[in-house]
C-alpha cells in the first residue's frame, strides 16, 4: 500500500506532456499505472474490505449511521432507508438495498419485519417498498456513542458521516464477511456471539482462549485445519443427516454458504451421474431446514450418507482469508490477534466514555456548587445596581474570591453569564437541603466513575457480562464441532456401470456388452487383474481397456483390503516345481505390472481364487504320470498355509509336473475376528484402534446403540454405520444384556420403571412411547440396579426420606413394549443409581479377557461411555453402568 500511495502522490508525472502547440498528450501507460492504482486503492480501502475495529464496510456503516438519523423507535420502511443512505453512500441504491438485506438476516444488528428471504431456502426479499427495519436494542446500546465518534464530511460535502463507528463488541468476528477487491479478497468467517465475549473476557484476564466458527445454518463443522483464520486454512462443512427410516434419510441443517434449493440440485445431480441412487427428494423446508431422501431398495442409508457427503454440497470446503483495514491499510491477521485488537479498542472506548462522563460531572458540580454560592449568600443583590457587564464582572469576581479553592478550575465570564441568567423564580424556589443532596448525589457519581477508572479492566469485563446476559439468550452455538474422518469416493460411489471382460483377448469395460459380464461398479473404481503368466496389474476402469491376455481373475480393487485372500499355485518355468502361496493386494502403483511368481520364463498359474474373508479351500493335485511316481494325485488344504506378502515366492507344493488342480471342498475363513473400535470424535467405527474398543466381531455381530431421545437400535459393525448425535450408550451386542430405564409417562403424569430385553430387529425400537410424549429420565446397563430416590418435602407436615429400590426386586423383566411399574405415588425431586449389587456374569471370564486386551492397562469395560464427566460407578465384578440425567 505504501507503494500505492507513493504512485497516487505522482499520478500527474507522465500522464499530461505539453505539446509545442498547447495541446496536451495522455500516455496510456502512465494512465494506467497511475489511474488503476489509484482505482485498486479506493476499491480496498472504500468498498470491499471491512475496518477491523468496527467490523463494517463502508455501505454497513453508512446504512447504520443513516437508521440512527431516522430512528424514533419506529419501523422505517426499507426503502426510505435506502433513500437516505444515498446522502452518504455514492453508489446507487441497489448495492445499498442489498447490503442491508444482508446486514438484517445476520440478525444481530437490525430489527426486521416482513419479508427479508430466507436464508435456509435461498428466497430472496421482497422490494424494499414492502419491508421495515429499525435498529435493534442490541445495536444501539454498543454501536452508536456520538460523543466518541470521529466525523468527517459526505462524499458532497453536504453532511457529515462517522470515519468509523464506536463499537464496543468484536462485530467483525461475529458476523463474519465477504468481499472481493482488486488484486485482494477478504473472507471471515462468523463466530459465535457467545464465545466472543468469554473469549473477550480470557484476554482481559489474560487467559487463553480459543475461536472456531459457528454458523447459522448449523451443520457439523471440522475446524482442525482452521489455521486461526489466515490464508492456507480450511474448514470443512457438512450437512446434518440422520437415518429417518431404512428407506428414507432427513437433512435438518445444511452447510453455511448453502440453501436447500442450491443443494438439492447437486443431489439430484449426483443421482443423474450415478453416484448414489435415491428414488425422490421432499424439500419440507419452512421455519426449518427438513429434507426428506427417499432411497431406492436395497440401497445402504449408511453408504448413501457417506456418498452425499462424497459427491454433492453436503459437505463443502471454507477457504478463510482474514484481510482487514487496520492503521489505514489492508492487513493479514489472525482471527485471535483481531479479536485482541477489537477488545483493546473496547477498553479504550469505555474509558474515552468515562472520561468524558467525568468531565460532564465535575461540570454539573462546578456549576451546582457556583449556583448555591450565588444564591446562598446573596451575591446576586450585589449588582443589581451594577452600570454595566465590566462592573458587574469586577463585582462578581470580588464577591467569589474566598471561595475560589472549592472549585476544580478557574471561573469564566461565561459562567458568570450562566450565574446573572438566572431566573427569579429560581432565586425564589432555592432549597439548600436539595442543593446539598444534588451535590452530594454528583460527587458520589464522580467517585464511581474515578473507581471504574482506576480499575478500568474489571469495569470492562462487568461490560462484557452485562452484555452477555442481556443479549446472548438464544444466540448459543449451532454448530457442532466434529472431526471429520475421510471419506474415499470409491468405497461409497454407487455402482452405476456393468463391468464386462474379454479375458482370452485381454480387453475389459462398461462397452463389452457382449462378453462376460464381471460385476456391478462405479466409473471411478480401480479394476485388479491377474493375467495366467502370473503377473497383475490395477487400472482405472474405463469404456474398453487392454489388461493383458490369458485373464485369471479381474474384479474391482479396495486399497488397503486386508480381508480379501488370493489363493494361488503357480509352476515355475515351463517344467519347474509348483509353488503354492497365500496372500493380499494392499498398496500399489496404478498400471505398474507385478509378478507373483519368481520370475522364470514360462511360468504360468495353475490355479486361483479370490476369498473376500479369507475362505480357504481344499484342493486335489492330479501329477502327470511318470515311471517310479506311485501317487498320481493328493490333497492340500490352503488353511494350512500361512498368508504373507504378495512378493514371497510361495512354498513348494510338489517337484512333478501337475496334470490339473481341483477344489475338492470349500472352505472357512482362516482370519481371526475383527477388533472394531468406537472413535467418539468422529463418532464412527474403525479398525485401526482408534478410540474405545467394542470387541471382536465376525459373522453375525452386533452392536447395541441406545440414545436420549428414548429408542435402541441394531447395527451391524459395518465401518460406514452411522450414529445419531444422542447416542448415550454403545456395546457389543449380548442377547441376555437387561436394560433398566426410567421415564416419565406423559399419559400418567408420573415416573415410570421398566426392565427389559433387547429384542432383536434391524429396526429402531422406542422402548418409552415417544409417540405419547413419553421421554427418558434414567437408563442403567446393570444386571442387579440400585436407585435412590429423594421426595418433594416442600409444605408437607411429615416430611418422607430417601428411600431406595432394589430394582431387580422392585420389578421383573418383561418386553420391550412393557409400560412398568410406577416408582411411587409421592412426588419425586430426585432419582440417582447407587452402587449395584455383586452379580456373578456368566460370560465375566470371556469379556474381562477381551477388555483387558483392547482397553489398556486399567482393563476398562468395552462399551463406550458418551459422558465421561457423569459418575460411573461398577460392580464387584468389576462391570460398568452407565447413568444418564436428562
């Protein structure tokens, strides 16, 4: 910028050469050296980019300044507004119209009525002739102060216009803005209203403090690349999006920058070009965002979220680019820095206003204290006879020199004139005892403000709070912080193409139609091909692609599957022994050719399989016959050989030449159960040990979820499952684990307790009649519960005491659907879990094993627990119950 204004101070030299005749010369490369630079100034500086101090842009502070002339508590029609802010705004009212549409859905500085659009569906407002706006309370409380505002004339010289407004509150930060200037752009992203003001308040006392975004669309956000605002920094934005049936998933929040009309083009996009599959879309958007996605059959929900996420604006990328006007040029800084900088210049502002506070009441105590000498000792009868003002001033100065020492500074002549003004009915109606308390009331006052400014920090955090308490109702966080785990397109694409195969020809694709088909895919999927010379490679798959002649085997390749088994034998050379290996594709090199023999000539395979969990069979080798061979055939079963690296060469199944090889039989899968783990930051399953471990899974597993709203549902531990955000408990599915629940029964009026069962079903079950408006108080995991409850003593003669159930014995087990027991006919303040009774588990040995080996040293219980910070308590045995208050 200093640049920019060295050349603006030269914008003449080269643009105007006199010529021999008068006449002048503009040379367009000075013209435009100086004249854009000068442009790209104004446009920085005057349009585009926001003051850091008070978090406007030009227009924003312009439109502000003009809802204050017309404010009279009132709604203004919109477009009078615009009209007057043309006094000050130069450029049209369409960018001043828009501006201020923006500024009301921000809904933190203007009142609205009618019609503003929404920002959910993307529908803009009505004309500004049909809208009203007024300045809201929270506006006029911390933005305005005209005693410390700087003034500066109009663009016409007409009216004056603030050079900056005296906000009292990181604004910037708050609202968030975008603009776009020459060779510059700003981003900043909103924070919450809230956390500005705790995160305020820790800088004053000097503590940390942390920023992330917080939007009013909700949805989940990932900020852990947010780089504190700065260029370089990305935060992810996802769409809330939740399994409202098997057939039908909901979105109740989209990502900022989003509507519900922009997103539902890019899902029905996405559908078009085959990358997930849904049957229709119901956009019941109103007050809130809800849209339905009904699937088609057989399609996995959990998949279709992932893909959503994958393929369309569910999920949206915020690149930040926190650029200011700080000091009088564009600066980079940091959102942390910003928020320093806005709260330093509030603490300024607070003590600018206390001092001119105080000035204001030294001045009404000058003149009280003057007024009561005036009148109280008669002064006035003094020059009633005066000649003139010079004798009247002599004789005034005379009369008040013995007082002179009470008075903070100097009288003036025109406090005598305000002192000979005053009226005789005033003279008249003087009361001492008033004068006295007014004095008195005055110098308390000034007491105050000395105090606030002798501890000007504390008195800004009290301003802080104020504030915080008396506008943060309803302005919590909407969206919630997550990390988000990467999701790879492949693995959720929908198969949207036939894979065929011309395997003696070597060509493959979605064009072969008349060859073998293969299998269903993606048009992004990479394709393994084993070729007979027992080398493979990985390609994309394509139209029609060449893979090599004499296929083995062609299917679609998963990185880093490590359940997926080839079996192989393979003969080395043209009349070498054979070889027999087991072993996985995991990491590769896209069209890279690898050999799975040793890589003698005339090698080829003799036989392969390809075993999604690691199946494996029993073979039967017939041998070529041959003088002195007395066993022509044997069998080798492939679980007996151990799985390594792609790159061995196998062990040696027989130094003959084989005639055929043959399956005999079948196979199991060879590989141990799956350790599954529960990631509660991403709040998705994983086999990579990442947070709290379930168990081991194989075949049928389940995992058991139960959540707050009152429902429990089954799941298999398919990694791409997902969770309901009130998830409150998550195990490994055991058929004889008992639940105990208390809930309040809305037909009743009154708590109720139930024990149950799971019942097993792929559907969510309620188990407290949400549909009655039954909601849930407590729920335990314990076999042999304890609960205290603590009556409702209040204007009763006798007062009751706590009294505790053995639940087990209190109720029995039962259905599901079983309504239960009330807990007592008096009123209940106060339910709490005690500790449980010894119960002897019959699966105690198996289960501690298993905790002991995924949990860590301390052997924790292999459920996860979603509230760390609520008390837990365990059993003799050393089970776990988790205890949840709603």
């Amino acid at each position: 910028m200093e640049e920019i204004q060295d050349l603006s101070e030269n914008k003449n030299e080269n643009i105007e050469k006199s010529h021999a005749d008068g006449h002048k010369i503009m040379h367009l490369t000075g013209m435009y050296e100086n004249w854009f630079l000068d442009y790209a100034s104004y446009v920085i500086l005057e349009r585009a980019v926001p003051e850091a101090l008070d978090g406007l842009k030009p227009v924003q502070r312009r439109i502000l300044h003009s809802m204050r002339d017309l404010d009279d508590g009132r709604y203004n029609k919109v477009a009078n507004i615009i009209g007057h802010t043309m006094k000050y705004h130069p450029h049209g009212d369409a960018s001043i119209g828009d501006a201020l549409v923006q500024l009301g859905q921000k809904d933190l500085l203007i009142d609205c009525q009618g019609n503003w659009g929404n920002i959910y569906t993307g529908d803009s407002a009505a004309a500004p002739r049909y809208i009203e706006a007024r300045l809201s309370k929270f506006a006029l409380d911390v933005v305005f102060n005209p005693k410390t505002t700087v003034w500066k004339a109009s663009y016409d010289g007409r009216s004056k216009e603030p050079v900056m407004l005296p906000v009292k509150f990181p604004l910037l930060l708050a609202q968030g803005v975008e603009g776009i200037a020459v060779g510059l752009a700003s981003k900043i992203l909103p924070h919450n209203f809230i956390e500005l003001i705790d995160a305020s308040v820790n800088i004053l006392k000097g503590e940390p403090f942390e920023l992330l975004p917080d939007f009013t669309t909700g949805g989940l956000v990932d900020c852990s690349r947010y780089n504190d605002g700065l260029r370089g920094g990305k935060v992810r934005v996802r769409a809330k999006i939740a399994q409202f049936d098997k057939k039908t998933l909901v979105i109740t929040e989209i990502p900022f920058g989003t509507n519900t009309t922009s997103l539902i083009d890019t899902i029905i996009s996405a559908n078009d070009k085959g990358k997930i599959k849904i049957r229709k879309i119901d956009d019941n958007t109103a007050q809130n965002v809800e849209i339905l996605i009904h699937l088609q059959p057989g399609v996995s929900p959990d998949t279709t979220i992932d893909a959503l996420y994958a393929f369309t604006d569910c999920e949206i990328g915020i690149s930040p680019n926190s650029c200011v006007i700080y000091e009088g040029r564009p600066q980079f800084l940091p959102v942390s820095q910003l928020l320093r900088i806005v709260t330093q210049n509030t603490v300024d502002l607070l003590k600018l206003e206390l001092e001119i506070e105080l000035g204001e009441l030294k001045e009404k105590l000058f003149f009280s204290s003057l007024e009561k000498i005036f009148i109280e000792k008669r002064i006035f009868h003094l020059i009633e006879n005066s000649k003139n003002w010079e004798n009247t001033l002599d004789i005034l100065d005379k009369a008040f020199d013995p007082y002179r020492s009470l008075f903070y500074r100097e009288i003036t002549v025109a406090d005598y004139e305000r002192l000979v003004e005053i009226r005789i009915r005033r003279i008249q109606g003087f009361e001492t005892h008033a004068a006295d308390e007014r004095i008195r009331h005055l110098e308390e006052q000034i007491s105050e403000v000395n105090f606030n400014l002798e501890h000007l920090i504390d008195y800004a955090i009290a301003y802080y709070l104020r504030i915080k308490e008396k506008y943060g109702k309803g302005r919590e966080r909407k969206s919630e912080i997550r990390n988000f785990e990467n999701i790879e397109a492949v693995m959720v694409a929908a198969a949207n193409m036939k894979l065929y195969a011309n395997k003696i020809e070597g060509f493959a694709g979605f064009s072969l139609k008349k060859d073998e088909f293969v299998c269903e895919c993606s048009d992004i999927d990479d394709i393994i091909v084993f070729r007979e010379n027992g080398t493979f490679i990985v390609t994309k798959v394509a139209e029609k692609v060449y893979v090599g002649e004499n296929v083995v085997h062609i299917d679609i390749f998963r990185k880093n599957d490590d359940r997926t088994i080839y079996n192989m034998v393979y003969q080395d050379g043209k009349y070498g022994p054979a070889y027999i290996k087991r072993f996985a594709v995991k990491g590769i090199t896209r069209d890279k050719e690898y050999d799975l023999t040793k890589g003698s000539a005339g090698s080829k395979i003799l036989y392969f399989s390809s075993n999604p969990n690691g199946e494996a069979e029993v073979l039967k080798i017939v041998l070529k016959p041959k003088p002195k061979l007395k066993k022509t055939a044997f069998e080798y079963d492939f679980s007996t050989l151990a799985i390594k690296g792609r790159q061995s060469q196998g062990n040696l199944l027989t130094k003959y030449l084989i005639k055929k090889v043959e399956k005999k039989e079948d196979g199991v899968s060879t590989l141990s159960a799956r350790n599954i783990w529960y990631d509660d930051s991403v709040m998705r399953l994983n086999a990579e040990g990442r947070g709290t471990l379930l168990g081991t899974f194989k075949g049928d597993d389940k995992i058991l979820t139960v959540y707050k709203s009152g429902y429990y549902r089954l799941s298999n531990f398919d990694l791409s499952t997902h969770f309901d955000d009130d998830l409150v408990f998550i195990e490994k599915f055991r058929p004889d684990r008992i639940v105990t629940v208390v809930y309040y029964f809305t037909e009743k009026l009154a708590l109720y307790i139930k024990r149950f069962i799971i019942e097993q079903t792929d559907k969510k079950t309620d188990f407290v009649g949400l549909e009655d408006g039954s909601n849930l108080v407590l729920v335990s995991f314990d076999w042999l519960p304890q609960l205290e409850l603590a009556f409702n003593n209040e204007g009763v003669r006798n007062p009751r005491e706590n009294e505790i159930i053995n639940v087990s014995e209190f109720i029995e087990v039962k259905g599901v659907k079983a309504k239960g027991k009330r807990l007592h006919t008096h009123e209940i303040q106060e339910l709490n879990w005690l500790e449980p009774l010894p119960y002897e588990d019959p699966l105690k040995v198996e289960e501690i094993e298993t905790e002991t080996e995924g949990a860590g040293e301390n052997g924790e219980p292999d459920f996860y627990d979603p509230f760390p910070d609520e008390e837990e308590h365990k059993t003799s045995d050393g089970e776990a119950t988790q205890m949840t208050l709603f």
